[in-house]
C-alpha cells in the first residue's frame, strides 16, 4: 500500500496574500522531489464567508 504525503498550505486574505504566492512555488519544487503532494486551501475571511 503506497502512502502519499500531503501538506494543506492555507492562503489568507491582504498583506499575508504576497507571501503566500511567492512561496508557494518554492515549496513546491522542493516537495515535488520528495513525492509529497501541496493542495492549497483559502481560510480568508471571504472565503469563510463564501463556504
């Protein structure tokens, strides 16, 4: 049986919005190598709202 790994890397709302796509694609080319799967989730506060 094959387990993956999977990191959730949460996006928020304004200033913290920069730095989270910014990153992203670092930490998804240093986690592509390991076979471990990034999925994003919004937790702003529109996005609450919106769910």
């Amino acid at each position: 049986m094959s387990n993956t790994s999977k990191i959730i890397y949460t996006k928020t709302d304004e200033a913290p919005m920069l730095a989270t796509y910014s990153l992203l694609p670092i930490v998804q080319a240093f986690t592509a190598s390991a076979g471990i799967d990034v999925e994003t989730r919004d937790i702003s506060l529109a996005g609450r709202i919106l769910a």
